[in-house]
C-alpha cells in the first residue's frame, strides 16, 4: 500500500509541517483495527491536528492474508505510515501496539517527536510481548485465547470476561460496538521480538498513559513496563483497557498536551533505561 499516494488528494498539506499543529499516528492493539480510535480522532481534528489511525496488515479493512504477517509486517506499516510525513510526529500505540511502536522508534527516531504508550506492553531488548505477558501479574485475556500456529492466527472468544476486560469501564453501546468489532489476529507479532538500543530507542520521549481500572493489563503492570522504559507517567483514573471509548475526552487531553510541546530531541536529556 502506498500510503503517501492515497493522501496526496487532500493536497500537500496534510504532509508538511504547519507549526500550529502536530501530527499524530495512532496505532491500535491486538483484535482490534483503526475503528476503536472514532471517539478520539475528531476531538484532535476539531483543535487543528493532523491524525491518521491506520490498519495493520490483517485488520479492519486490510485484507492481508494472516499467512504472511509477522511483527516486522506491522512495523513496515507504520514506519510507511510515519514517513509519509516531512516531519516528526506523535506515534501513539494502545496495548499491542507498544511493541510496535518501540521498534519504529528504534528504526527512525529522527521521524518521532514523542512516543504514547497507552496500557500498552513495551518488551525490552530482545524480548517480545508474549515474555512480556508471562511477567504479568494477572493472566488477562490468556483463558479466552485460541491459537492456531498453523494459520498464524489467535481467535478471542467473545465472552463476558473478555467484555469484563477489555470494556469494564465503557457504557454499554460501545462496549457491544467494540465487542462486535473484535477480530481474529495474527499470532507471529505476539512471539517475534524487538531489538532496541540506549542510543535509538532510548533518545525518543516516552509517555505512558496509565489506565487505573484496566483488568487486562493491570495497573503493577503497566508501572513495571513503564518504569523499565523510563517513561513519564500519566494516569486516567476512569480508564479501562479501551479508554478511547470509556474515557476520550481526557484521552485525547493528554495527546493534545504532548502534541503541543513538541519538544526538539535535541533539548530532550535522556535518563536511564533497562534495555
């Protein structure tokens, strides 16, 4: 997909720098496409912000086969996704999305001006999501998965525990709409690991954005992954796992905040981080 050329209709600006503004690539997580950030997107839009919340290879509308897709296929992606612009940007990952994330970043650090992990997991050097998991204190949504290696797919049961998880905190019209929603995904990403480094990775700002009344990924969690990459922490007090539904007001607070202060690397002191 060639993702500068289905832009190019909306005219150049949509791809260069206006300094009023800043541009923001939102990444979803696992079972989920670019449809969960409809609550969120027009609430950047309307204050004058670029946003793009593309499909990864397999989801939503993108009809990849699940055969071919691997965590480097996702990373293609939204590495296109970023460069379609000619300046830095906000790459935002929910859940799932933080692996993806961290290895654009440590692959083109110059083209983010801030990272956005939201309930996200975050894998260190060599390690994947799924060894992230195993660290995890509660089980998440482990019991309602199914996998079959040999179609490269996991397929979520939609039960009320995953509801509980995923939805605790939402009103009961987008839970059912996110519940509806929900797809089978790729299994590859969850295994495949990343490789990060002090001197990419760890120059880009990181922000986390807790999400207190998560049951996916609980609160212990979200810190220990945080902390691990000395991000600066943030909290949604009213948030579950799907906070662009249950709480994208303040959601969309927060990225608006960061995407403000856009501040150059160059000005930015990079602290400590356990790779």
């Amino acid at each position: 997909m060639n993702l500068r050329k289905f832009f190019i209709h909306q005219g150049s600006s949509i791809l260069s720098k206006n300094f009023n503004s800043a541009t923001y690539v939102l990444v979803h997580g696992a079972w989920h496409g670019g449809w969960c950030w409809e609550r969120v997107i027009p609430l950047l839009e309307n204050q004058g912000h670029r946003v793009i919340a593309p499909d990864l290879p397999g989801h939503g509308k993108d009809v990849t086969p699940f055969s071919g897709i691997t965590l480097q296929t996702y990373v293609d992606r939204i590495t296109e996704s970023v460069r379609m612009y000619d300046h830095p940007v906000v790459l935002v990952g929910h859940s799932m999305a933080g692996v993806v994330i961290s290895q654009v970043a440590e692959n083109i650090p110059d083209k983010i001006s801030a990272l956005i992990y939201i309930a996200a997991f975050i894998p260190m050097d060599n390690e994947s999501l799924s060894s992230q998991a195993r660290k995890a204190r509660s089980a998440g949504v482990s019991s309602e998965m199914s996998v079959n290696e040999d179609k490269n797919e996991i397929d979520l049961r939609k039960t009320d525990r995953v509801r509980e998880l995923f939805f605790n905190a939402c009103d009961a019209g987008h839970a059912s709409r996110g519940m509806t929603l929900l797809q089978k995904e790729p299994f590859l990403p969850f295994i495949d690991t990343i490789n990060i480094s002090h001197e990419r990775f760890g120059s880009v700002r990181k922000i986390y954005v807790e999400c207190l009344k998560d049951e996916a990924i609980k609160q212990e969690d979200q810190k220990r992954m945080s902390a691990q990459a000395n991000c600066e922490i943030v909290t949604l007090e009213n948030a579950d796992h799907s906070p662009f539904y249950s709480a994208h007001e303040d959601l969309a607070k927060i990225l608006i905040k960061y995407g403000n202060i856009m501040m150059p690397q160059s000005e930015y002191k990079l602290g400590q981080c356990t790779l």
